[in-house]
C-alpha cells in the first residue's frame, strides 16, 4: 500500500510538472529562436544600408572595415556582391574578390530585390548557420546584396541548458515529493500494517500486540479501536466456549460413568426379560461416552494452534497396523498394509495416530468376517503438489454417492447404519487432516466397499525418516492444497 500511495503522488506531481515545465520550455524556446532570427534579420538590413551608402560614394575601401567590424560583433560570416552577383568582400577570404554568385538561389533573388532567410551548413562557422540574403537597393536598383551567416550552435546551447534547467528543477521536486509522499504513506498505513499484523494473531487465536489507536488518520484510529474492542470480544467468546467444551465434557465423563455401572447392577435383580433392555440402555450410555469423548476431541482441535510437523508415515502406519491387529483377530478381520514407503508427510503431533484409528475402528465395524482391511500409501504429483495419499478400505456394504458426502458432518448416520456411531469419527479425521494442510474423501473401493482416501502433502524424501520438526512454506501449503 505504501508502494502504491507513493507511485500515486509520484505520478501526480508528474503529470502537474509535464503540464507546467514542457510549455514553458517550449515557448521559451521559440521566443528564443524568434529573437535570434529577428535580431538577425535586423542587423543585416543595417548592414546592407551602411553599404550601399559606401557603394553609392564609390566609398570601396570603406566596405572590408565594415565588414569586419560588424563580424567582430556578430561572429557571424559576410559575403558581399555588387549589383551583378561578384563578390567584393568576404569576411573570411574564402571567396576571392570578383567571383560570380548570381547563380545561388538567395543571391539571385536578392538581385531582384527580394530578401531570403534559411538555415544551411556553412564550413566557416562550422555548422548549421541562420542566413540572411538581403538586397541594398535604392528605388528599384539592387547597388549590392549582403548574405549574413549567423552560427546556430549559441543559440541551440542556450536552449538546451534552459531545457536542462527545467528537467533539473522537476527532478528536485520529484525527489522532494516523494521524500515527503513516503513519509506521508508511512504516516497513513502504519495503522493499516498494525491491523494486519494483529489480524494475523488473532486468527492464529491469540492478540498479544493489539494495534495502537494514537497513530495515523483519524478514520484509521477509530478502526484500529473498533478493531481491538473486537478483538477482545472474541477472545472472550473464544474463552468461554473453550471453558464450557472442557467443561461440560469432563463434567458428564463422571455421571455417564456411575450410570453404566448403576445399570449394570441392576442386572442381577431384573427378570431375564429385561436383559435385553439393560444391554440395550448400557450400549447407548456408552455411545453417549464416545460422544462426549468426541466432542471434547473436536472442541480441543478447534481450539488449538498446533504448527504441522514432519512425521514418518511408514513408522504410524506400522505401528496402528500392530496394535489394531489384535481386535481384527477377534472378528476374524485381517489388517494388510501395501503400497510404497510414504516417507515424510506433514502432520499434527499425534494426529495420523488418531487419524489411522479413527479409520481403522470404522473399518472394524463394517467389515464382515473373513474379510480384509488394506491400508496402502501410494505417491501422487510432483515439485511443489508432491502429496502421499493413505488409502483405509474394507470389504463392507459401502455407502452410496449422497452418503459420501454427507459422511463428514457431525452427529451425522447413515439411515440404515447397524453399528454403534456416534457421527464424530470423520468430522475429526477431517479436522485432524486439514490442521496440517491435507484432505480426506470418501470413495468407493475396488470390489465393493469403502475407500477412505487421506492426502497428506511430502514433508521431505520418499524414503526419508525421522520426526524433525519443519513448518511448510504458506504459499506451497495453498497451492497442494488448491490442486485438490
């Protein structure tokens, strides 16, 4: 902002220069040259009028001293001819006494008692000159022409040093605008700059700096107060709900708990009818537990400003694989891991771990006996959009298209749903996922099934492994994640 306050005031003071300097300039000039050709002018009349006096009075000595006073004066080259077109005195001697001239265009036409003025070279001044063919005529008899070459060049110099002059003065001006205008944008987006630096904070979840409200323009000192009252607000709410989320789960972990196991001393007293009641009424307490359990999972995820780190995926996938392998056993599940190494992806700390359960216990559920889950990680993209994707798929009924994607909201169940769900599963897988810059869809799998598709963007190497700690680049964490 302060770049484009700065080419604004730079490009109005320009424009405010061109329309001023370029038409002083340019009168300037040809005032100058009007002055140059009319003062010119006149004095090779003068000259031309002292000698036809000398050639009336036969006066021929006389005419070489003129002329070389008025060279002396002028510094300007004479040529001067008779009534027939010889020469009878030049300035420079370059042109012997008595040498035909009627044949050039100015002299034959001063001959006729007509006066021409051009601009040509001429090699005794050494460069375009200014000449002037004037006739020294009494009546209608031309008694001699004089041709008068004025030098361009003083003229032509003065002109350019005025221009000069001109660009001097603008630059000077330009360079005082734009220390001012740059202390002046400073003044005005320092707010602007503090606003955003706080913006910043506050959506990382915290406002250690809050913007002052004493600099910059009024109208930016009320927004910045405005902006902090708000700040502050929503950090309040933000508390607040944090509070109560904690809270009020671990508030209802206790009477959850003495109601399953007041339930389940019922047992012995009730009529064997009832036991399937009982089982029914505990199994719902419990599903109420994991929801409980779930909601303080979200709640904290929600909350939380934890950076991505690098993690060895093959290290997590091996090791949930292990652990979950037992309770396959108990339903006859086999648990297959394949794929090429994943190597470093990023991630939460802790989350591929919750990530690959959630996954796994969802698989369990549905999968029949006899069946298998696969857990397969395979490469995709490249340079900047390089990505590990970690495929979970079962064996069981699937969902349709309209489930898929309805799968991710919370509290959400298929209708027909015969296991026991509490709807938070995915939300926090996909919660977890995209904390550290990846993604999770649902597909269908290879013969029938569910495909639960996790992307996570390339930490490092294929084969790398270690856990240490890198945060991704913002602008490549974007586009991986725009290219999804």
């Amino acid at each position: 902002m302060t770049r484009r306050l700065l080419l604004s005031y730079l490009s109005l003071t320009l424009l405010v220069l061109l329309g001023l300097e370029v038409p002083l300039g340019y009168f300037y000039a040809r005032g100058e040259i009007s002055r140059f050709t009319g003062d010119g002018r006149q004095s090779a009349e003068l000259l031309a009028q002292a000698l036809e006096v000398r050639v009336e009075q036969r006066a021929a000595t006389d005419i070489p001293v003129l002329v070389t006073d008025f060279v002396n004066d002028s510094g300007a080259h004479v040529i001067v001819v008779d009534g027939t077109g010889k020469v009878i005195a030049d300035s420079d001697t370059a042109t012997a006494d008595g040498t035909d001239l009627s044949g050039d265009p100015d002299i034959a036409a001063a001959l006729r008692d007509r006066a021409l003025s051009t601009t040509r070279e001429d090699r005794v001044v050494q460069g375009d000159a200014f000449t002037v063919t004037v006739p020294a005529s009494s009546g209608s008899t031309v008694r001699c022409v004089v041709r008068v070459s004025y030098p361009v060049a003083p003229v032509t110099t003065k002109i350019r040093g005025i221009w000069t002059t001109l660009a001097l003065i603008g630059l000077g001006v330009l360079i005082a605008v734009a220390a001012i205008a740059f202390a002046l944008a400073r003044w005005v987006t320092g707010p602007v700059r503090a606003l955003e630096a706080a913006t910043a904070e506050l959506a990382e979840g915290r406002l250690n700096a809050p913007p002052t409200t004493s600099q910059g323009p009024p109208e930016l000192r009320r927004l910045a107060s405005t902006f902090s009252r708000t700040a502050a607000r929503l950090q309040h709410l933000l508390q607040a709900q944090r509070a109560f989320a904690s809270e009020a789960s671990h508030q209802l972990k206790t009477p959850l708990t003495a109601l399953r196991l007041r339930l389940e001393n019922f047992e012995p007293y009730l009529d064997p009818r009832a036991h399937d009641s009982l089982d029914e009424a505990v199994g719902e307490v419990e599903r109420l537990g994991r929801m409980v359990h779930g909601l303080l999972a979200l709640a904290r995820l929600e909350n939380s400003a934890t950076a991505p780190e690098a993690t060895d995926l093959d290290a997590v996938v091996a090791d949930r694989a292990t652990t979950w392998t037992a309770f396959a056993a108990e339903t006859c599940v086999e648990i297959v891991v394949t794929g090429e190494p994943g190597g470093q992806v990023w991630a939460v700390p802790g989350a591929l771990e919750q990530i690959i359960d959630n996954l796994l216990s969802n698989a369990l559920r549905v999968a029949p006996p006899g069946t298998s889950i696969t857990l397969a990680t395979r490469h995709t993209g490249g340079g900047r959009t390089a990505a590990v994707e970690l495929h979970v798929m079962d064996q069981g009924p699937g969902m349709t298209g309209a489930e898929r994607e309805r799968a991710f909201d919370r509290f959400w169940r298929a209708a027909d749903s015969y296991h026991e769900g509490t709807g938070l599963g995915l939300p926090v897988v996909r919660q977890l996922t995209r904390a550290g810059g990846g993604d999770v869809v649902l597909a269908t799998a290879p013969g029938g099934g569910l495909d639960a598709v996790v992307r996570l963007r390339m930490a490092g190497g294929r084969t790398g492994h270690g856990t240490g700690r890198h945060h991704p680049d913002p602008a490549a964490r974007e586009e991986w994640v725009s290219a999804y």
